[in-house]
C-alpha cells in the first residue's frame, strides 16, 4: 500500500506535497491542474463515482480526449489497486522506509481506531 508514496517521490512528488494531500483543495503545493486532478480522484473515489459535469469541463480545457482517458484510467486503476489490497488485507511493504506515507484521511482514521 506504501508504493504509491514511493513511486510519486520517484515521479517528482515531493514530501510536503505528500503531507499536504489531505488538505489539497487550500494547500500551496499544489497548482490549479493539480488540484483538478486530485479533485477527478477524490470523486472517482466515492461510491457512488459522481464527477461534477463542471469539473469535467475544467479538465477538457486543460487535457485532450487522450490524456483525459489515460488519467481516468490511471486514478480507476489506483481505486481498483487499493480496494484490492483493502479486502484481502495486504498491508505496507516498507516502500516508504524512513519517508512519509501518504494514506487517504479516511483510512488514517480507521487504523487510528483499530489501533
């Protein structure tokens, strides 16, 4: 569950970045494409998936239909990799030994009170 963590930091996410990704939407890390990212993975994210037509008119201002089909599938595979690991209970692997790990503010709460 921790690789995702490691392979941002391999991709230029930095660790504050990392830090902050709870607090994305009033944060100074990040810029305007890259809260509307977070914003397109926050809501593919729910159950049930629900992206704001506004929002998906904000991404195809920024992204062409490609890019648009590549990031969707990308944040749908990330869901489908982490519900995955959620059921079958695998846990970190230690990718991110000695450096931040980002979890989403949800799961944080839960491992707080299974604790």
């Amino acid at each position: 569950m921790d690789i995702g963590s490691a392979v941002g930091r391999a991709q230029g996410v930095s660790e504050t970045q990392l830090l902050e990704l709870a607090n994305y939407r009033d944060s100074d890390a990040f810029d305007e494409t890259e809260r509307m990212v977070l914003e397109l993975a926050t809501h593919m994210s729910g159950a049930p998936v629900s992206v704001p037509t506004a929002l998906r008119e904000s991404l195809r201002k920024r992204f062409d239909d490609a890019e648009l089909v590549e990031l969707a599938g990308s944040i749908a595979w990330e869901n489908f990799r982490a519900r995955f690991n959620r059921a079958l209970g695998i846990a970190a692997d230690g990718f991110c030994e000695g450096a931040f790990c980002a979890l989403p503010a949800k799961a944080a709460a839960l491992n707080d009170e299974a604790g």
